[in-house]
C-alpha cells in the first residue's frame, strides 16, 4: 500500500522540530526586525513630550516658549548695547590718551626738554671786529619767533626757550649764564622758507649786522638736529587748576 503523503499539519512540525539553515536564518532576520520595531515605538513615545497634551496645553506651551524667545532677545540685546558701549569708551580714552602723548611731544619740544629735528635753516652770524651787541643776536632770536620757529639752538651749547636770558658777556653774549663768543652758530627748526625770508628781508637783521661790519649766512636743510636740552624748572607760585 503506497504512503500517504504528509499533510501541511506534519509538514509545519516537521519544520518547526528541524528547521533548515534557510529557515533558520529567516526567522532570526524576523526576530531582530520586531525588535527594532518595538524599539523604535518607544523610542519615539518618550521623545513626543507634547503628543498627548491637549489644544489648550500646546498653546499654552507655545506662549511659554515664545516668552522665554523674547527674553533671551532683550538679554543679547542688552548685551550687545553693553558690548558697544564698552568699545566706544575703550576708543574713547584710546583717542584721548594718544592725543595727550601728542600734546605731551609738542610741549616738550617747545619747552626744550627733548632734543628735536625737523626742517629748518643754519644761521651763522660773524663778527670779525667785535662790533655787534646783544641787540643784534636779539633782533635776530626774536625775528625767528615771528616766523614760527619751533626749537632753537645756539653753538650746540644753549636751547633757547621762551624763559631764556641774554645779557652782555666778555668778548660776546651770556645765554642762560652760559658765555658764547662768535661767531654765533643758530639752528633753527621751522618751515625753512619763511624763516629764512624772516632773517633776509631788505632792512632786516642781516642788513643790520652788515652794517656792524658783520656777515650772516643763511642755509636751508631738510634735516635740523638740535641736541641741546634743558631741565624744566619747578613753578614757585604757579598752580595747575583742580580738575584741568
């Protein structure tokens, strides 16, 4: 009597008791599929915080959130106000300092107490016979001071300033208590053009010390150095104003 053939029941157990490779290997893909299924379900249910909130919570929760938007913008505002605020006052005293260093290098080249260069004239004043006074070198000095001469210099020895003294001396001039003769070697730093017109126009200073039997030779230079500087003397009864 033939076998009868086995029914899709035995055939599903015989599968199940001795699976082949084939069906092994599907059924773990299966297994490892619903695992990240599931996974992925909760994953997704912890991270939906507002899935199960009601309208009037959502709206609630978005009033929250634009609330604390607009505060964090006043606050980089404000920050930001800060911020320039700071940057113009740093530029501010940066400014105010380097205009005070500037201010503090012209008074002092002025007043004598650092050396100096710049463009200028050499003015050397002869006096072969001894006939020239201290008015001539005078004349001179001052006609210099028209002309916006801005540092001066006698025989390398004195830096004339505004407080300088000039008095008769033997056999020339006393500058500051300091004995020069002649001839008188004056660098003067200044536009060169005007002071040399200053000390060459008809009827002048030069004109006077010819006069005198004396010569005066004017020669223009890019470059002046005057060496020579002084110690500021201490006000005896002069004050800065508080506050100035």
């Amino acid at each position: 009597m033939p076998d009868t053939p086995p029914s899709g029941l035995d055939r599903l157990r015989r599968a199940f008791l001795s699976p082949s490779r084939g069906q092994a290997v599907v059924a773990v893909l299966v297994g490892l599929l619903a695992f990240a299924a599931v996974t992925q379900a909760r994953l997704t249910g912890k991270d939906d915080t507002y899935a199960g909130l009601r309208q009037a919570e959502l709206i609630q929760a978005l009033n929250g959130l634009q609330s604390a938007s607009r505060k964090a913008e006043r606050d980089i505002s404000d920050l930001e106000t800060t911020r320039d605020s700071l940057r113009n006052s740093s530029q501010r005293r940066t400014t105010a300092l380097e205009q005070a260093r500037k201010e503090v290098r012209t008074l002092s080249v002025l007043a004598g107490t650092v050396p100096a260069t710049g463009p200028g004239v050499r003015v050397t004043v002869q006096d072969p016979k001894g006939d020239l006074s201290l008015n001539h070198l005078l004349d001179g000095i001052e006609e210099l001071r028209n002309a916006g001469v801005e540092a001066i210099e006698i025989n390398d020895r004195v830096r004339v300033i505004a407080q300088t003294s000039f008095e008769d001396g033997p056999g020339g001039v006393r500058v500051d208590g300091v004995a020069l003769k002649p001839p008188y070697v004056i660098d003067a730093i200044g536009n060169a053009d005007t002071l040399a017109g200053a000390l060459q126009f008809q009827g002048g200073f030069s004109d006077d010390v010819k006069m005198e039997s004396g010569s005066v030779t004017v020669k223009k230079s890019d470059k002046i150095t005057i060496k020579v500087t002084r110690t500021p003397a201490k006000p005896r009864y002069a004050e800065a104003v508080p506050g100035q």
